[in-house]
C-alpha cells in the first residue's frame, strides 16, 4: 500500500490519555488544515468525548478503535496510515504489538517511552522488519530524550564544522519545574517487575551500550555513573543524579553508534540534576539523591512497591493545567573535542517538561513524519530522534518556541 493510499496521514494512538489528550490539542492547534488526522483507542466513546472536546475543525477528525491485546485490530490500525503516535504505556506491556503492526505495515511510529526494557525488545523484534518495509521506527520523542539527543547533535555538527574533532567528555545538566504523572510512576513499575520476573534484565539495564545496534563494535570509552553521588561543578553548582540518566544516555549512545559514531568513538556522555548553589544546593543534592535511592529500591520488592502503589499518583493521572503552565526545563550540556575546543549547548522550553513541552516534542515529531519525509534523513528502522528526524525537528522546535542553540563555552 502506497502512501497516497492510506485513508490518514497520522494516527493517534491513546488519544484519551493524559498525555494524548495534550498531543490531541497540539495537533488541533498547530497541524496544517490539510493534515488527515485521526484519534484512536480502546474505547471509541472515550475518544470521542475527548475530540469533541478540541477546537474548530479537529471536532470532525474520525475516531478509531484499536486494542494493544487484538493484533488485527491493530494491524488495520497500522494498514490506514502513514504515521502512528502512541501514548499508551506502560510500553513494556502494551507497546510492543504496536511497534511490530507498525513495522510489518511500513508505517512510521513515534512514542514517549523511557524505558530501556522496552526499547531494546523493540529493537530486537522490529528493526529488521522495520529496514525492510521503510518504516522510520522513532522511540523517546519526548522529554525523553529529545533535548539530550538534539543538544549532542548539535554539538557534534558545530565541532565538526570548526573541525574541532569528535566530542569527547559531554556532560548534561537539567533543571526543571514541573509536576509528576501516574504513567510515568507505571513505567518505572512495569521495568521493575519485569526484572523481578527475570533477574538477567538487570545486565540489560546496567550496561550502558544497552541500545546500541552492535554492542560488540562498541568503543571501550569509559562512561560516566548514571546516579554518581551528589556533586559540586567547577563552577559551584551542585548536581544530583537525574532520574532519566540511565534512558537518556542510551539513547544519545545509540544515535552515536547509528551514524556511524559519527560523534566521537572517545564520546563520554553523562547527565545529572543542577539542585543550585551553597547550602540550599547542597542539601538539595543530598535530598533528591536519598529520594531516588529510596523509590528506586523500594520499587525492586513487590511488598514495598505495593506500599508506593497506595502513595504514588495512580496511572491516566497528572499535573493540573495551572502547574503545566508553570512548568519549563532548560538542560545544559558542556562538551570537550578531541582538538580540546570546549562548547556549550542549551536546549529548553516552557511547560512542564513531561506533559506540556512534551506534547509538543511528541507533536511535532508525528508532523515531521508525516509531513517532511522527503526532508529526513534517508534511514529506517528502528531510530533516534537524532538519526530519524535531524535539523528538521530541531526547526519545527524552535519554530514551537522551544530553544536549541550552540556557542563555544
């Protein structure tokens, strides 16, 4: 089936979910009017109520019922478009046939996982297929990991452009204000019972190569501590460990390996928490990283994690309107080259990073795909906001009042 063929250019998946009802009223603001878009999910009055709910003609957009259980429910889904956006998650448990409806159909996919579980399952099962039909298979289109992945880019294409060399010792420090959501405390769930089940996924998750698309090529480079202990920076900021290190790092390691370490095989990536200055600093770093130490090994033992389940915002649950207002992140990220040339790069946004900025990241994304195909990069499979969609989502962010720049430090 050819494009021109597909009754939709673009497909949410999810889109009565807190996240897909924010991905839902971005597209409705910002989508060409031409765009055919579509809104899908378990319950087709669920869905309904949330696009009657849109502004102007988006009240008009078809409404689709899909269920991750019912692959031929799915794979009709996949059949109909060019682009499928899911907001369903956990991924480790509903994600998966989605993925692979989506891979056999030769249909581009975009999600928001954070979850290296996940992912590298993805990979396993969908990649070759994916490279097979040209589908652009694109994980991590939010919070996680967009400003990691595009930051590093840039940084790679400046140094490469003063012919600086590779990046060596690359260093991201995010601040941020923003609430929490039920999904995101499921997902973390779903990883932690699924090493329960499987004691050998904890190799998996500590290995920090553990999306890479040959883990044997790798370079030996060490790479930094995902939660190092709290920390001061030459230029007395304290950091603390940052609770997405261990996915973002994956990911920006894999657009790496993908280009050919187009980066640097010396690259060295890490990120943390910037908790402030002095004594406020200080104590700040020592009460996120006791917390995240806390919830972390709480999460590990089905006894403690059902006593988080009582405590922890349940799942379809989120930051209200006037906190997502309020929200913003900013991460800044220092880079070495190899020639010793150090540059600094900032990508930030306003909203609260995990919903509100994330619904344009993961917007934007989907209209990337489905819009700009022939302005991406020339690669399929199962990729990287970096190597799926380059400078071209980096304009439409920026054109979305998002910042992503670069100047030497």
């Amino acid at each position: 089936m050819t494009a021109d063929e597909r009754t939709h250019d673009l497909v949410v998946y999810g889109a009565s979910g807190f996240v897909g009802r924010l991905l839902a009223a971005h597209l409705a603001e910002h989508a060409p009017t031409a765009t055919r878009i579509a809104l899908a999910g378990r319950s087709r009055e669920r869905v309904a109520a949330v696009r009657d709910g849109l502004p102007g003609a988006a009240r008009e957009w078809p409404v689709l019922a899909a269920d991750s259980d019912d692959p031929a429910s799915l794979a009709a889904l996949a059949a109909q478009t060019r682009v499928l956006v899911t907001t369903v998650g956990p991924y480790l448990r509903y994600g998966l046939p989605v993925v692979e409806a989506c891979a056999r159909a030769g249909t581009h996919y975009a999600d928001l996982s954070g979850e290296v579980l996940f992912v590298r399952e993805a990979i396993d099962r969908c990649d070759t297929v994916a490279r097979e039909t040209g589908a652009r298979i694109v994980h991590a289109c939010g919070y996680d990991s967009v400003p990691s992945d595009l930051a590093t880019m840039l940084l790679a294409d400046r140094a490469a452009a003063d012919g600086a060399g590779g990046l060596t010792d690359v260093r991201l420090v995010a601040t941020a204000r923003g609430g929490f959501s039920g999904g995101t405390i499921d997902s973390a769930r779903a990883q932690a019972e699924a090493v329960g089940r499987d004691r050998t996924l904890r190799r998996v998750l500590a290995d920090p190569f553990a999306l890479s698309p040959d883990r044997a090529a790798e370079p030996g480079t060490r790479q930094p501590r995902d939660a190092a202990p709290p920390a001061r920076t030459p230029d007395g900021r304290w950091t603390a460990p940052f609770v997405m290190a261990p996915f973002n790092t994956r990911v920006v390691r894999r657009s790496n390996a993908l280009q050919g370490w187009r980066y640097g095989r010396s690259l060295s990536y890490g990120e943390v928490m910037g908790a402030g200055r002095g004594p406020q600093g200080a104590a700040t770093a020592v009460g996120v990283t006791a917390a995240l130490a806390g919830v972390f090994g709480a999460m590990s033992f089905p006894p403690t994690r059902a006593v988080l389940d009582r405590l922890l915002p349940a799942p379809g649950s989120g930051p209200s309107a006037a906190v997502r207002e309020k929200g913003w992140f900013r991460s800044v990220v220092d880079a070495g080259t190899e020639d010793g040339r150090r540059y600094r790069a900032t990508a930030a946004g306003r909203g609260d990073p995990g919903y509100a900025a994330t619904a344009v990241m993961l917007g934007e994304t989907a209209l990337a795909l489905a819009l700009d195909g022939d302005r991406l990069p020339d690669r399929a499979g199962s990729l990287t906001p970096a190597t799926a969609l380059g400078d071209v989502l980096v304009e439409r962010l920026r054109a979305a009042g998002h910042t992503y720049e670069v100047q030497p430090a």
